[in-house]
C-alpha cells in the first residue's frame, strides 16, 4: 500500500506505520519539551548558583595586596563598594558604620563603585556591595562580598589580627 | 521606601509565568509579561504589586523590611528588555532567541523570589566595567 493513501478509518485502527499520522515532533498537546527542559535545566541551575551564594556571601576571604590610598591610615579600614541600584549596599552601610562608631581603631569608607572602576578593575570587584578590610598599614588582608550584618561586620575585622 | 516582600512576590509570579512561556513557547505570554514589566517600571500600577497590596500583604503582618525603589526598577527595566527579546524571537520564528531571553529572565526571576537576589547588584557595575573599559584604557595612555 502506499504511503498516503490511509482512510481516516484506517490511520486510527491500522499499525502500518505508513498509515500513522505524522508525530508532531517534541510537542505534547501542545508543550514545546525543549522548552520545559530547558526550563528545568535554567531552575536547578539558578538554585545550585543561590545555593553557593548563600553559603559564600557575608564570609571573609584572604586576599593579598596594598593600598595607598581609600583607607585610614593607623586604623583598620572598612572599604566598601557600593553602587546605585544595590538594595542589600544600604544594610551594609549601616552595620559598617555602626562597627566602626563603636569600635576604636575602625574606619568605614563607603564609595560609590562607578566613580572609582580603575580602582574596581584593580581589586578584582566584581559586585556590590563588597567590602574590602584593610590593615592599619594599607595591607589588604580580606574581602567580604554580599549583604553584611553587624555579627559579620565584626567577624570580618578578625581577619586583621588572624 | 517598598515592603520588600512585594517584589518577592511579584518575581515568584513571574517565575511561573517565564516557565509557561518556555513550555508553551508563547511569545504573546512573554509580550504580556514585559508590558507588566514596563508597567512596573515606570508607573505606580504595576499589575504583580497592585495583587500584592490588595490581597496578599492585608494577610501578612506588618513589613519588617523596606528597600529602595531604584533597585527594583533596575530590575524591571532589565527584566522587560530580555522579556521583548524574548516575544520578538518567538513571534517572529527565531524560537532560539525567544528560548536564550526566557532562560536568562527565569534565571533572574526564580534567584530573586528563593533568594532575594539582587540583579542591579550583579550586573550594574560589571556592566559599567565592561562598556568603560575602552574610554579607560584610552584615557591611562
């Protein structure tokens, strides 16, 4: 029998597979699966990211470096970067001043990241708000990315003295 | 100042509606989606808050946070553009277009509704890195 030639009785009993209609390639009642594959794929992805995220913002890592200048000298500086459409900047702000209003020998600068992005280019800032914690000397001994609270503003400082 | 739950709320809306877009491959849903987007971003009638404040924070108790306006209209206004690309490429039968733009739209809808990501947080200031570096690298010389 040639193909094609299947009465409409025929194509729903037969199992010629000449007589079957054609599949609808990667649909199911209209579902596009490279679309909710995709879907999926995007989802685990961007939890498996938010995941890392949590488990690595607000923690201390040691960097190697100095600064000549955007610190205090003689005190331990909170350099942080900030920039216009970063809601989490704000709460940082806030727990760095009040760490360092409350603690002698700490300062906090905070600067706006777009007005500094030789310096931005230079440390390796990748996000806002991140918060580098600088020596008495100049010498950078930490950076803190993501939202900071007073109990991790103060854990950062340690990383002077560790 | 907003109740940081409202733009929450309105990402996990939008989460669910970027995943309809990819499994129905529906370019008209992601030209409604960025109408709410525009919306959002530039009026005070943003269809996704209006549902939040009518029905959804009379139920919840008083807002323990507030964040700033300009972040999230940072976010709507980068969340429209991926959500036009997104209805231009389906619509007009480039479906990979419409697919990369949804992708990338659910990935920042979903961050922000499970983890209060910040999208102006992320790519503002790479964004400025990367489209200055030219102009720099011209003026140190």
């Amino acid at each position: 029998m040639p193909p094609g030639s299947c009465s409409p009785k025929m194509l729903r009993k037969s199992k010629n597979p000449t007589c079957r209609p054609a599949p609808e390639r990667d649909t199911l009642e209209g579902v596009e699966l490279t679309g909710l594959l995709v879907a999926m794929i995007v989802l685990l992805a961007a939890a498996a990211f938010g995941a890392y995220r949590k488990a690595t913002d607000g923690k201390v890592r040691s960097v190697s470096g100095s600064i000549n200048r955007l610190h205090v000298p003689g005190k331990i500086t909170l350099l942080q970067f900030s920039s216009a459409f970063c809601a989490p900047c704000r709460a940082t702000r806030a727990a760095c001043a009040e760490v360092a209003r409350t603690t002698p020998g700490v300062a906090h600068l905070d600067i706006d990241a777009e007005s500094q992005l030789d310096t931005v280019r230079a440390m390796g800032i990748r996000r806002t708000p991140t918060v580098l914690i600088i020596a008495p000397s100049g010498e950078i001994v930490g950076r803190v990315e993501g939202a900071l609270n007073l109990a991790q503003v103060r854990t950062a400082i340690g990383a002077v003295h560790a | 100042m907003l109740d940081s739950r409202g733009p929450r709320f309105a990402a996990a809306i939008t989460t669910v509606v970027f995943i309809l877009v990819l499994a129905f491959g529906s370019g008209w849903l992601a030209l409604a989606q960025a109408a709410v987007f525009a919306l959002t971003a530039f009026t005070r009638y943003g269809p996704y808050s209006l549902l939040y404040k009518r029905f959804v924070a009379p139920r919840l108790g008083p807002p323990g946070q507030f964040e700033a306006p300009q972040p999230v209209r940072f976010a709507q206004i980068v969340g429209l553009v991926f959500a036009l690309l997104c209805a231009i490429g389906y619509l007009s039968g480039a479906s990979l277009l419409g697919v990369i733009a949804a992708g990338f739209a659910l990935a920042a809808a979903f961050l922000n509704a499970a983890f209060g990501f910040c999208l102006g947080c992320e790519v503002y200031l790479l964004a400025r890195r990367v489209l200055t570096r030219g102009q720099s690298t011209a003026g140190g010389q």
